[in-house]
C-alpha cells in the first residue's frame, strides 16, 4: 500500500514554478531598476563633455579679458551643480563615481578663487589638470554605463538558464512522473474496453498518480468481479429465455394437436411425448379413467415401476385421469407442468366431450332415420301387406274369370305401392348420404339446392345472409335437412313455378323461410303431416325453434323456422 496522497505532484509543480517565476521577476525587476538608473546616463556623459568644453572657453576668455566671462563662469556653475550632475550624488551610485564628482566640486572652487584673482600662472596650472580629470570622470561614467548593461545582461543570462534548467527538470518530471503514468493508465482503460480486466498496474511513483494507479487496480477488479457475475447472469437470463422458448413451443405444438376435429389416442400420445421433451422431465405416464371399463394408459420415455410425482386431472370436480411423471435436474418450470396439466385436463374432457355429442349425434340420427321409416316405407310396406292379403283372398276364388277380374286392381296397387316404396327409400338413401364439407353451411345449402334444381322445372332462388362458424355442426345439419325436405315437398306438391329460400338474422332470432307460389292447400295437421311433417316438427323442436306453415288454395306455401341465435354455437 502506498502512504496518504500528500499531492506530491502539486507540491513539486508549485516548487519549480515558483522558481521559475522568481527568476522572471529577477529580470524584470533588475530590468526596470536598471533602465530607471540609465534614464539620465546619456545626459550626465553629455553634461561632464560640455563642462569640458566650458572651462577651456573661461580659460580663453580670462586669458582675453572677455566681458562675457563671468556669464561663462555661471553657465559652468550651472551645468556643475544642476539636477543631472547631482543625481551623482545619490546611493545607488558607485562610491568612486560620487567621490570624483564631489573632487570636481571642490577644485572647481580652487580654479574659481585663481579666476577671481586673475592670476594667469596658477590658472593654467589649476585648469590643464582639472580638465584631465574631467576627462577621467566622463570615462568613469562610460566605463559605469557599461558595467550597468553588462551586469544586467549577465543577471538576463544567469536566470535564463535558472529558467531552462527548471523547465528541463519539471519536462523530465512530468515525463516520468506524469505522462508515463497517464500512458500506462490510457492502456489499461483500452485493455479494459476490450473485456479485458487483468491491468496489473504497478504503482511505482509515490505519488497522487500512484495512488489513482492502486484504485484503478481495485476498480478494473471490481470490474472484472461485475463483468463476470453479469455474463453468469446474462447466461442464466439466456438459458431462461431457451428453456421459456422451448416451453411455448412445445405447449404450442401440444396445443395445436387439441386442434384435430377428433382426438385419439395417438393426439394423447403426442402430447405425452412433448412433455417428455421438457426440460427436466424424464419420464411420464398418463392414465385416463373409463367408468366401468379398463381406461387407457400411455407411457413416454422411460419406464419405472413408480413415478416421484402425480397429480390428479379433473374438470369441475369430475376425476379425469391421472398423470404421473418423473423429474431430474436441472429441475423443471412448475408454471409449464402447470400448463401441460391444463392441457390433459382439456384434451380428456374434450375427447369424452366430443364422444357424447356424437354418440347423442347418432342416436338422434338413427331416432331420425326411425322415424322417416316409420312414415315412408313402413306405411308403404304396410299398404302392401294388405294388398297381398287381398290378393290372396282374390286368387281363392273358383272361378278363374273372377279371380283375374278381382286380382288385377290388387296387382295394380301393389305394383304402384312399390314404385312409391322405391322412390321413397332412394330419398331417403339421398337425405342420409347429406354430409357437410368443413363444416360450411353455405357450401351445403348450395349443394343441396343444385340437387333440387336438377330435380324440377321450378325457378329455385337461394339468399343465404347466417355465418357459418355461429353456427355449431348439429345446427347446420338440422337446418339443411329442413330446407331439403320442406323443398322437396313444395316440387312433389305444390307444382310451383318458383320456390324461394332465405336464411337470415334478425333481432337475435335465426329465421328460415321457403316460399312459393304453387297450389297451395287447406287440409287439416292429420293431412299435412301426411307429407312429413313430424319429422320437420321435430328437428324445429331440437334447434329449440318452432315451425309454421302458412298455406291457402292456390295462394302458395310458406313454411318459417324460428329459433334463438346462439353465438357459442351449442343447441339449447
């Protein structure tokens, strides 16, 4: 572990920067100063020229006793003692330079009493050596300027490279300290970017980088620690998803066989071998209860002797089956196994469901076919049992002559109830061969009606306005034998011309109608039901509807059906 972060890279920053900075106000402030005290160097250099240039003029004009002299000697006074040779004068100034200007002060004022005395011998003594020394002051002042701009360019030069030498360190510093770990830290965010959480950072520099590289190691590893743990979560959701695909695929397809317009036992075992497939599940057995019988039993996948679960299927309290099975790992969905017993449930109940409706189907066809019978070639039958009873008793006559004579109105009759027999039985072998094609009353009534207009000369017109899937398959049978048969009748009876025939919904009732404008008739119910009208009655009856039939003489027929609509498509 490294020690507390003290900013060590801030502190080291902040050092050399301020050095930098140090040195930058070294120059400028020697700068300056040195600038301000060069201001007036030009004008002091000038100023001890011209007061050699001045003393050589007093010198010639107290030589020539010029009037103008003692002008002279306060023009020199003046420039001597004025505020630019005083500045001289001031602390800054080098200790030799103010001692030559205090000199030139004071043999000034030697040179100025030999003036005043005029004496001509001891002034050119005085002047020839004060004018050497001015000469030597105005060098000291060069000689001072010089050593001002030299030792300000050596003062530039030396914190210039103080500056350099400190950028140098705080470049090489921030290379090694700084950039190399920022570079190894931009590869281990890129090797991190990739899925790659193994950085091994090594922390080398004690510093604030230094720690950063010791939290990026424990974040990378935490990292590495959430990828990992999210990839086995991402995997589990994954195989979730599988399992959750594959159970709606296989209710699907165990579903799609309740589909089948009549299961058997191999429906059953399809099914039973989906539910094998499950995951989890390996073997199963489903057996389905037959009250009074010996019941059914199916195996998938392997056998046991005992299966670890069971579970009892029933409908509305009605035991169906069993379904017993056996589970491994990894384990299956409770919620599918759920649904595979609803499954079960439903096929049983609706297989058993299915067998009712057609076992009462077939009684009430056979009832039917019973009754059709009954009022067709068992009267027709009947008719002829006493016919041949009275041709016996005609053949036991003596005579020939009048046995022929009584025989042959018998023989007639019976050769007449025979050809009605037949044509009878070839109706009824027509109504009973009636089937229904997909389960599409439209298709049928269609059907039925060009086999009726092949039958007569009679105009048949067919508007057909119900919906065939509102209609259940016992419906639609009863509806189209109706139809057929009342048709029948109106082109046996009522020699029509036209007969009409309308199927529609009206106010929640199914209303049928066939009309048409025969003959008609007035006979009492004994007579009408002489054409068949039982059976019509009854399959109105069934449909829980009711029948009526409006007829006079040569006014035509109607005959309505009207029953409750019953959209679950199941009679009443």
């Amino acid at each position: 572990m490294l020690r507390p972060m003290e900013h060590t890279v801030t502190r080291f920053i902040v050092k050399w920067m301020s050095l930098i900075i140090i040195f930058s106000l070294i120059i400028i402030g020697y700068s300056i100063f040195t600038l301000a005290s060069s201001l007036n160097d030009a004008e002091m250099i000038n100023a001890s020229s011209s007061l050699r240039t001045q003393i050589y003029r007093i010198t010639i004009d107290v030589k020539t006793n010029d009037v103008h002299t003692l002008q002279h000697i306060e023009d020199f006074e003046h420039t001597l003692y004025g505020k630019t040779m005083r500045r001289l004068d001031k602390w800054w100034i080098p200790d030799n330079i103010r001692a030559y200007y205090r000199q030139l002060v004071l043999d000034w004022k030697a040179i100025k009493n030999t003036l005043i005395r005029q004496h001509n011998v001891s002034l050119t003594e005085q002047v020839d050596p004060y004018i050497r020394y001015i000469e030597q002051f105005e060098y000291k002042l060069q000689h001072y300027n010089e050593q001002k701009l030299t030792t300000l360019a050596w003062v530039a030069a030396l914190c210039l490279s103080g500056v350099i030498l400190v950028c140098l360190i705080v470049v090489r510093y921030t290379r090694n300290e700084i950039v190399k770990p920022l570079r190894q830290l931009a590869q281990a965010s890129q090797k991190i970017k990739e899925g790659k959480f193994d950085v091994g950072l090594t922390p080398r520099f004690q510093n604030e980088l230094g720690e950063l590289m010791v939290t990026f190691n424990g974040m990378a590893h935490e990292l590495g620690q959430l990828y990992q743990g999210l990839e086995i979560a991402v995997d589990e959701k994954t195989r979730h998803l599988r399992m959750a695909n594959q159970s709606l695929q296989v209710l699907y397809h165990s579903s799609q066989e309740l589909s089948s317009s009549r299961l058997t036992v191999e429906n059953f075992q399809v099914i039973l071998d989906y539910f094998c497939s499950v995951e989890g599940v390996s073997s199963a057995e489903l057996q389905i209860i037959d009250a009074g019988g010996q019941g059914l039993a199916l195996h998938g996948g392997e056998r046991f002797a005992d299966y670890s679960l069971h579970r009892e299927l029933s409908v509305d309290g009605v035991l169906l089956g069993y379904l017993r099975w056996k589970e491994g790992l990894p384990c299956p969905d409770k919620m599918l196994i759920k649904n595979f017993l609803h499954i079960f449930e439903q096929a049983i109940h609706y297989a058993k469901s299915q067998k009712q409706s057609e076992q009462i189907l077939l009684l009430e066809e056979r009832a039917t076919i019973a009754r059709e019978l009954h009022d067709s070639l068992a009267q027709s039958l009947s008719y002829l049992k006493i016919q041949v009873s009275l041709l016996k008793r005609s053949m036991s006559a003596t005579d020939l002559d009048t046995m022929q004579t009584n025989a042959a109105p018998v023989i007639a009759e019976i050769d007449t109830g025979l050809s009605n027999a037949y044509k009878q039985l070839r109706e009824l072998l027509t109504t009973f061969r009636l089937t229904l094609k997909e389960s599409n009353f439209g298709q049928a009534l269609s059907e039925v009606v060009n086999q009726l207009r092949e039958r007569t000369s009679a105009e048949i017109t067919l508007n057909n306005l119900l919906v065939s899937f509102e209609l259940s398959a016992q419906q639609q049978v009863h509806l189209v034998q109706l139809i057929r048969e009342v048709t029948i009748n109106a082109i046996k009876h009522a020699q029509a011309k036209t007969i009409a025939i309308h199927c529609g919904e009206e106010n929640g009732m199914i209303t049928v109608f066939i009309e048409d404008d025969g003959i008609g008739f007035s006979e009492p119910p004994s007579k009408v039901n002489h054409y068949g009208m039982n059976i019509m009655y009854e399959r109105a009856q069934r449909l829980g509807g009711e029948l009526h039939i409006d007829s006079e003489p040569n006014q035509g027929c109607k005959v309505s059906i009207t029953y409750p609509a019953n959209k679950k498509g199941d009679l009443s």
